[in-house]
C-alpha cells in the first residue's frame, strides 16, 4: 500500500510541474493578425507644418517618420514619435518643401510574434508662410507719397495688393512680383488708407494664397501751433480723417527724451499741458511736441516735431 501511494504521489507531483510549466509559460503566444495601412493622406499643411491621417486595422500603435524628398535622403528617415492616433502633424517644417513621410504599423506588441506593415507618403508638402510683416515706411506730405513695405515670403511666386481708403473705397488692385518688397502710392494728406497684402504660388496649375494681411496707414498730424501760457503747454494739430485718436509726445530735448503725456479721441485736435512727466512747464524753456493719429493699433508714426520757441510752425524732420 505504501509502494502504491508513493506511485500515486509521484504523478500528482508529474502533473503539478506540467500544469505550472503551463501556466507560467509566454502568454499570448497564437499569430498576431498582420496590421494593415487602409489609407494614408495629407490632410492639412502650413508654412511650416505637415498634417497626415491614416486609417489601419489590426494595429495597435503606429510609429511615424519622415525625411526631405530628396535623392540623397533616398533612406535618411528620422523617426518622430510614436501614436496611438489616426493622425499626425509634423512641425518646425521648411515652408515650400516637399517630404516623404512613412508610418509603420504595429501589432502584437508584448507576443513574441510582433508584426509590423509600412506605408509611405511620397511629396507631401508644406504650404508658403503667411504673410508676416507690413509697415508703413514713409508718408510726406510735401510729396503726398505713401511708401510702404514688407517682408518677402519665401517660395511666393508674387504678391496681391489691395488698396483702398478707410471707408473702403476701392483705389488700386494689382499684383507685383516676388523681388517686390514696397510700393508707393500718391495719396490725399490728413487721411487714413486700408492697405492689404497677400502671397501667391502655382500649384500644379493653380493659383494658392495666403490670408490677407491688413494694415491703416494714418498721416502724421500737422500741429498747427505749440504756444506757452501761465505754466502751460497748449498744442493744436489738423485732424486725420479715419484717425480713432491721437497721442502727444512731449520732450525737453529734440531728438530723444520724449513721453506721452497725452491720449485724446478723434473728436479732439488740442491738448493743454502741465507736466511732462514730474516737470513743470517752464516760460523760458523750449519744448518740442509731436502727435501721432491711431487705428486699430496703427499709427502713424513720426516724421516731424515741431517747437515750442517758434510757435509750431516750423518743423524739423527726425
């Protein structure tokens, strides 16, 4: 009997070390289904940014890659990141280039039976960038000549320009081409003009563009006098029409040192001062004023000031 329960005990220990070897053995361990890449596109693009989605099946995370389209890249990849999404954007991008993006496929991630699908999207392409700086370079009034300027777009094959007044009154529409970076209009004094921009390139035929980019280009008051009178600085400039307000600097100095001691609405062409910061006016010193009209964040800038010792009627160029 004892012989026989020794036999017995035997299998049980037999079939306890096959069933752990079981069950502490890999998991998971059937064929993973193969991932598929259904569809790959470019969805969206900006100067410097590329977006793609994809549809899959059988995946569970995507791995998303990239290089310039170029011969010399023909295998250059880097590898980006790695998702879980149906969608990627790739950024700090050269505007106007094209790039082959690849995306691979994973699943059974964790199985000692990982597969992987790739797929690659070839000449994928960033767009121009928006149009970035437009300034106002110059106004004279002696002249009535506007000029004013930009900053190029890299890859615009050329620019559209839009100019009208502040009412919105067409005056000039054209395009110009991409060595361009200014031009100069003839133009009406104590008056705001609306001057807009945008770049175009040719894609396979057709013409893109940016967005318009916009700006009010405001004439610099005229002050009209600059007089002193029982401790106080009086100041009278034309009016700009289309102007929203006006700002009036004031200084002890010609060329630099000078505050804003006042903020008017466009109703307003005169001011009255009585200290320029902690200074008091004084009868026998010269004061030297300029005002600049305003627009939705434009202004006019400065060209003239004008002193208090000739009464305002001469001015002196900055």
């Amino acid at each position: 009997m004892q012989k026989a329960n020794r036999i017995v005990s035997k299998w049980m220990a037999a079939l306890l070390l096959l069933s752990l070897c079981i069950f502490a053995g890999p998991k998971n361990v059937s064929a993973a289904l193969t991932p598929q890449v259904l569809q790959l596109v470019q969805s969206d693009s900006t100067g410097k940014s590329i977006s793609v989605a994809w549809a899959v099946a059988n995946t569970e995370q995507i791995e998303v890659w990239i290089k310039e389209s170029l011969p010399a890249n023909k295998n250059n990849y880097r590898k980006v990141a790695t998702v879980t999404t149906n969608g990627y954007t790739f950024t700090d991008l050269r505007p106007g280039t094209t790039y082959d993006i690849m995306i691979v496929a994973i699943n059974g991630i964790g199985t000692t039976d990982v597969r992987k699908t790739t797929r690659i999207l070839y000449s994928a392409k960033t767009s121009m960038d928006e149009v970035g700086n437009v300034y106002q370079k110059s106004w004279d009034r002696f002249t009535n000549t506007l000029e004013i300027g930009w900053d190029k777009v890299s890859v615009a094959e050329g620019y559209e320009i839009y100019f009208e007044t502040s009412g919105e009154k067409k005056l000039e529409n054209k395009t110009v081409g991409r060595d361009i970076d200014s031009v100069t209009f003839h133009v009406e004094n104590n008056r705001v003009y609306k001057f807009s921009l945008r770049a175009f390139t040719t894609e396979k035929g057709v013409k893109k563009y940016t967005h318009w980019k916009s700006i009010y280009c405001l004439e610099q008051p005229w002050i009209k006098s600059v007089t002193k009178a029982n401790g106080k600085l009086n100041v009278k400039w034309q009016k700009v029409k289309g102007a929203q307000g006006y700002d009036v600097y004031v200084s002890s100095k010609p060329y630099s040192g000078y505050k804003k001691v006042k903020s008017v609405k466009k109703s307003k062409n005169s001011v009255t001062i009585k200290k320029v910061g902690k200074t008091k006016i004084k009868k026998k010193k010269t004061w030297y004023v300029y005002v600049e009209a305003k627009r939705d964040g434009n202004t006019s800038g400065r060209k003239y000031f004008f002193s208090s010792k000739t009464g305002g009627q001469q001015y002196t160029a900055f």
